[in-house]
C-alpha cells in the first residue's frame, strides 16, 4: 500500500502519523455505545468529542483520514496558500504606497512546503491519540451498518444506541468528453502539487474555482477561468461578485463566461480543454486542468438499507432535527446539507448532540448560515440575497454603503466593495446581508450575531465601532436606516418641540 498523503515527505507524513497512524489497532468491542460516529470530519469530530465529554461512550470509524476534507484538502491547506498568494500579490502592487519592492517572484515549491508543515501542525487537534485521549474508541477502517442498531468495521460487530452519520462529501468531475483520459486535479489532489503549472484551466466559477484561480495566478501560473453561465459566483448578488470579477481580471486571471466545455483532450505535451460559447468554438492548451464544481455525499456501500436509512443523490434524507428515517441515527455536515461548509458541520453536531443525547428539539431551520469567497477581496454573506427574497415574496428594503464612502478602506486602498444589507420591508429586521472587502468573512459575524439574536439594524447604529475600520459600513447602514425614520412629519414635531423647550 503506497502513502496516504503525497508527496510522501517528512511533513506529510507526521500528519498522517496523527489522522491515520500506521500500525494502529483499533478496539475490541464490548457493550453497547452510547454514540456511534461515522466519519471523522468536522462534524464527526464534533460529535464524537462532544459526546464524551458529555459521559457518553463514544466510538468513532473512519476509512481514511481524521479531519476530513478541512484538515487535509479543504479549508487548512487552501487558506495557506491563498495567504501566499496575497503576500505575493502585495509585494508587487505595493509602489501606489510608495514602497518598492523588487524581484517579488513565488517561490511555488517553498509555498507548498509551507502549507504541508502547517497542516502538520493542525493535525494533532483531530488525530487519533488526542481523541483516544478524550475517552473516544478509534476505529480504522470502511464501516457498513448491518441492521437498524448495528455496524461492523474491519470484522468487528459494533452495536449502539444512537448513531451519527457524517460521511461528508467528495469532489466529482462533470460529465465532460475526455476528461478522464485527460486528466484533471481537483480540491482533493490540487494540494499535492509540487511544481507549479504553467498554464492552468479553471472549470467553474464558483467559490472554489475562483479562490484557486486566483491564488495560483498570484503565484506565477496562466490562468484561465472557464464558466458556464454569464458570470462568476453566480449566486451571490450581481454587483458584489462583479467587484471579484474586476480584481481577478487586474491580477491577470482570463474569464471566459457562458461557455460550456464540449471535451478535453491530451495532444502532444498539452492538455486541450475545448469550450463553445456564443456560437464558436475555443481551444485552451494548458498544463493541468482543474474542476473547481460537482460534489456528490458519500453514501454508498455504508448499508444503509439495513439501518433503514433513506437517502438519494443529494445525500441522507433528513428532517429540521437532522433525524433520518432511522429513528436512533441522526446525520450531520455535508452528507446531509446543501450548506457545504465547516462551520456549518460544527454547527450540525452540536445539534445533534442536544436531539440524540438528550431528546432535544433544536432545528436547522433556526440557523443563520454565513458564508465566505476567500478572494481579494473577500465576499461574504449571511442571509438571503435580493433575488432569493423576491423567490421567497419576501418584501425588502435595500441599504448599500460602497466601500469608497468608508475611511479605512480608502486608506488600505480597498474599496471598490460594499456592503449591502436587506432589512424586512417597513422594518429594521436583518433578512440578509453581503459585504465584499478584506476580512469580510470576519466582518460579516457582527451581522450574523444581530439575525440570531433579534437586533435590529436600527440598533447597530448605536455601537461604537473603532474608527477607522471596514466595520463601520456596518455602523454606517445603520445610520442611513435611522435616517429613513426622519419623516417631513417627525422633523415638524421634531421642530416644534424644541421651540417649546
């Protein structure tokens, strides 16, 4: 069997030495658990540590790594690499600031040796001795459920009384002509590279494909950006994704959009990625190509029909309590969510220990989910956006504050952004909120916090927040709603009252 992880260096492997440590021997079962977690990615991380150290007895099964997509080909090993992207970036747009900054080229090997030593050093918070540690029984190996309150792993019968299923997700290429025989990278492979490529294709311009397209061309690539529909990060408000769109083209990143890829195919020593849009046809030689869309949940060959588990290509059918069909299991995070991200598996497990442990009832209904693009800049947003109100009949009132009316972001030259907030019509009530600056997806929490606890934006405007800071966009939404309250008719009674005074 050949390393988990490539390239099977020094860094590489004192991760695995944590998340899939060579030689491990799982337990001997005895008894019945208290909770059974499939999957050890965040949510069943969550769960698992949660659960002991609630005083349940726990068992976790994993077939491959502990950590999951985060720790070992998602947000950790991403965000580093975007941090060396924008250090690079930086260097050599820094003469506006009247720095000069010469011969600012990435050293792309040293970029990904960074990243593989800083994963490393995550990887003891999710191995298997910490969680051995906390009380967990560890088991290695691919689980199937052989009956309503049963599953076996690596020949061992493990029974429980609840379970937890958090299988999570994978990356899967569309149905494109060739790409197989062409080959591709995606999230899960992308992070292995050693060398940088030269010319890179970029199918998809969701969150994704745009985070990478534009590290990579940060980092020295030719990069081209290929999607489908009319614009990039389609389902985020039109001329917040337009200020992304401005900033990968100035970095040197080609957009190709309303193009569908027809085939790829190897020819000579490149790889060809063959697209139609409007009417003709275009061929892109490269030297890799990688699919940033398509995921489908890991459900298969877990026997779900002998746990009574219902489940379809959109992963396991849940209700608002994350309950399956199984009355005693419940799943959490990607394999049962259309919000693929790690926040919102934690916040998945934390209501499943609540409703399986302790017969609570909290729903998913009642989250309010943020989300961020880790581009530069950065986009986020809670909430709904104009065009997901007016499915719903919602009715709005919109508020936007551009960044170029806000001092730090002037000062930090970054301001072509906004921030833009949805309150319900006739109200201050937060319904949905984006705002495209650095830090956004730091930023955006203060809006998350008001949603779930009710704090209208009216109220916002009464913070103090440190000048100068993108925050104050948020303030100053604030401001402009309050200012909407002074009617000709409050300004008259407003008048005549301190004429009486």
């Amino acid at each position: 069997m050949g390393p988990l992880v490539l390239p099977d260096d020094e860094e590489n492997r004192r991760l695995v030495a944590h998340v899939h440590p060579p030689g491990w021997t799982n337990p001997t079962p005895s008894g019945t658990y208290d909770l059974l977690v499939v999957g050890a990615g965040t949510a069943g991380l969550v769960s698992a540590a949660g659960g002991a150290g609630l005083g349940a007895r726990v068992a976790l099964v994993e077939r491959h790594l502990l950590g999951g997509d985060c720790l070992n080909v998602g947000c950790v090993p991403s965000k580093a690499v975007i941090a060396a992207a924008r250090v690079a970036a930086t260097a050599r747009h820094a003469a506006p600031f009247g720095v000069r900054v010469d011969g600012a080229d990435a050293d792309f090997a040293a970029v990904m040796a960074r990243m593989r030593r800083l994963r490393a050093g995550f990887a003891p918070n999710d191995g298997a001795p910490r969680f051995a540690g906390l009380g967990v029984d560890v088991y290695f190996g691919a689980a199937r459920f052989t009956g309503p309150r049963t599953l076996e792993v690596d020949g061992r019968r493990i029974a429980f009384k609840r379970a937890v299923i958090a299988t999570g997700a994978r990356a899967v290429a569309p149905p494109i002509p060739g790409i197989e025989d062409a080959g591709y990278l995606t999230n899960e492979t992308v992070f292995s590279l050693t060398e940088r490529p030269a010319r890179l294709v970029v199918i998809g311009a969701g969150p994704i494909g745009c985070e990478l397209a534009q590290a990579f061309q940060r980092l020295g690539s030719r990069v081209t950006l290929v999607e489908r529909v009319a614009r990039i990060l389609e389902r985020e408000e039109p001329d917040a994704a337009a200020v992304v769109d401005r900033r990968l083209r100035a970095d040197g990143v080609e957009i190709v959009t309303g193009a569908g890829v027809a085939r790829a195919e190897c020819r000579g020593g490149d790889r060809v990625v063959v697209v139609e849009a409007g009417g003709t046809t275009r061929e892109i030689a490269c030297d890799a190509i990688l699919v940033g869309v398509g995921r489908a949940p890991n459900v298969e060959d877990l026997g779900l029909e002998a746990a009574g588990v219902a489940y379809d290509r959109q992963g396991i059918t849940v209700d608002d309590h994350l309950r399956t069909t199984n009355s005693r299991i419940w799943a959490a995070g990607d394999v049962a969510s259309r919000f693929q991200f790690t926040h919102v598996a934690d916040a998945h497990a934390r209501i499943v220990l609540a409703n399986a442990l302790f017969a609570g009832r909290r729903k998913v209904s009642a989250l309010h989910i943020p989300a961020c693009t880790y581009t530069s800049p950065e986009l986020a947003r809670v909430g709904l956006s104009a065009a997901e109100a007016a499915a719903r009949g919602v009715a709005i009132d919109t508020i936007t504050i551009p960044l170029r009316e806000v001092d730090r972001a002037v000062l930090d030259g970054e301001d072509d952004g906004l921030f833009r907030v949805h309150l319900r019509r006739g109200s201050d009530r937060i319904v949905g909120a984006t705002l495209v600056a650095a830090h956004a997806g730091d930023t955006i929490s203060e809006v998350t916090l008001a949603m779930g606890a009710r704090v209208g934006l009216g109220r916002i405007a009464n913070v103090i927040h440190p000048y100068p800071t993108v925050a104050e966009a948020i303030r100053k939404a604030g401001d402009a709603y309050n200012r909407t309250r002074l009617t000709p008719r409050v300004k008259r009674l407003m008048k005549l009252w301190l004429r009486i005074r």
